[in-house]
C-alpha cells in the first residue's frame, strides 16, 4: 500500500491516478472527506477514482493518520500537508513498519533562491526524513506550472497580468511530471541498498541548459505568463511590471 498525503493537491491527484492505473494499492489522505455522491459530471474535490482507499486525516495531526498506517510500505510526504510535524509523522510511520518516503522539496534547497523560510522549511523536512531510518527520496521541484493559473482569472477579466519581477527567469516543471518521477520512486522494486533512488534528491526543473525563449527574457514578461499567452486562443495579452500591492489587486480579481 502507498500512502498519498496532500492526495487532493496538484501533485498528489496526478500520482494517485498514476498509482491506481498501475494497479497499485493506494490510500489517499484527504482532510475533507469525500461526498457520498458526488454531483456528476466533475467528479467532486476529495474525490478519487474507484479502488482509491481514502482515509479522512489531517498529516499535521499525525496521530489523526495512526490507523491507517499498518500495511502502507511508502508514503509520499507533501510538506505542506504535513506542516510542522514531519519528524513526529515519520517516526509513527517508521514504528508502524513504513519503510520509504519520497519528500515533495524544493530546488532552493539546493539552489538558494526565494524566500529563505521555505527553502529552510523544505530543508527540515529533509532533514527529519534522513534522521527517520526510513528509506528516502527528495524531488527538489521549481515552481509548478500550476503556479501560472494564478494569473487565470485577471487574464480573463482583464486581458493583463502583472508580476513584481518583470524579468525574471524561472525553470518551472509541470506538476504532473513531477507526479511521474514520484510514483518512480515510491514503485521501486529494490529495497535497502539495491533500491534506485534510495538516498536520492532529484531536482525536476526545465531541462538543465534550456534556456527561455529571448522573447521570454524581456523586462515586462514572465515565463509563465508567456507559457498562458500563448494557450488563450488568439486573443492579445499583455505582461505588467508592478509593485507588490499591484500584483495582489491583480490577484483579487476574482473576488467580489
Ligand atoms: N508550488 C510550487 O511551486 C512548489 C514547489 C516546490 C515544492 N512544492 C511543494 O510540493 C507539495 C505539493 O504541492 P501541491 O501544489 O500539490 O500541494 P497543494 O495543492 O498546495 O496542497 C496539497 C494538499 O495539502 C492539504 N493542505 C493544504 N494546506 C494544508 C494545511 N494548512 N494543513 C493541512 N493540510 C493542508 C490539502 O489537502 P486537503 O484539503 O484535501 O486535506 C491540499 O490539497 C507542497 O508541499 C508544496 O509545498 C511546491
């Protein structure tokens, strides 16, 4: 059995699809539970696919997960389902005979970059699964693709998006490749020293030496912006440089 925590975020929907179209058992912690039907045709959030165990947890009340670990063999860690109680929630994983985890981390671990509290935050993460005994893997992502879909809605109503760093370059990986190494990683057959990514942090970002388009690279744009412009079917968008409280009114669009 492999454990999803965050099972209802952008990486963990991707893997427990993967995992249950390979056939392999899955539990999917969610805190919502799931409705007992759900309105068709969208299938409903914190609802997964037939044969998908779901357990009804909080990961940052780790006890709230004690029932359900007996039997799992890997867990996939989302730190920010988890929050503060990494550490408490391998050790209860480890003594209920879990044997692997794989850590959904950040590139700023290792690349620096960002705000320094969530690269120190991924950074303890890291640390408590090393001094857990169990078997790890860190997947040191960039930002997600997802991440763009925040400028969704101004896009929408306004036909501009606005970012603080104009010219900013970023290597951003699409949530559901991440979702593929992941279930790489958590399906190892290998155990102990034979196992693959056993004791391997892999960074998942654009591929090493890609660089941005040189439209990409103008003062005024932003790679994921421009990755949207070009999916929104013909019509002409532009990119803003603005102060931080422009870019939050941005992002209020939607709100009333
Ligand atoms: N976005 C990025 O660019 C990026 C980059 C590197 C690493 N990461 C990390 O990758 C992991 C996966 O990201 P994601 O976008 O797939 O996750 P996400 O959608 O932000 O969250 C995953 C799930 O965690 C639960 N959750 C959220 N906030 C919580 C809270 N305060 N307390 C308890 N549970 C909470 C929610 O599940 P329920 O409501 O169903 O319980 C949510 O669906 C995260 O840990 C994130 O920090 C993200």
């Amino acid at each position: 059995m492999i454990m999803v925590t965050g099972a209802t975020g952008n990486v963990g929907r991707e893997v427990v699809k993967l995992l249950a179209g390979q056939g392999a058992a899955v539990a999917a912690v969610s805190r919502n539970p799931a409705p007992a039907q759900p309105p068709a045709p969208a299938p409903a959030p914190g609802a997964f696919a037939d044969g998908v165990r779901q357990i009804v947890g909080d990961p940052s009340r780790p006890q709230s997960l004690a029932p359900a670990l007996g039997g799992v063999a890997a867990l996939l860690l989302s730190p920010r389902a988890v929050g503060g109680a990494s550490a408490e929630l391998l050790a209860l994983a480890a003594e209920r005979g879990v044997r692997r985890v794989v850590v959904l981390s950040a590139v700023t671990v290792e690349y620096g970059g960002g705000y320094r509290r969530f690269a120190e935050e991924f950074a303890q993460v890291e640390a408590a699964a090393r001094a857990s005994g169990l078997s790890w893997t860190f997947l040191r992502c960039a930002d997600f693709a997802a991440n763009a879909l925040a400028w969704a809605p101004q896009i929408r109503a306004t036909g501009r998006a606005r970012g603080v760093h104009g010219a900013a370059a970023t290597s951003p990986v699409h949530q559901r490749d991440i979702a593929e190494v992941a279930v790489q990683a958590l399906l190892d057959p290998g155990s102990g020293p034979d196992a693959a990514h056993a004791g391997r942090a892999y960074a998942l970002r654009t591929r090493p030496g890609e660089r941005p388009e040189p439209a990409r690279r103008r003062p005024g744009t932003h790679p994921p912006v421009e990755g949207r412009r070009q999916g929104t079917a013909g019509r002409r968008l532009t990119a803003h440089r603005s102060c931080a409280c422009g870019v939050t009114a941005g992002l209020l669009v939607p709100l009333p």
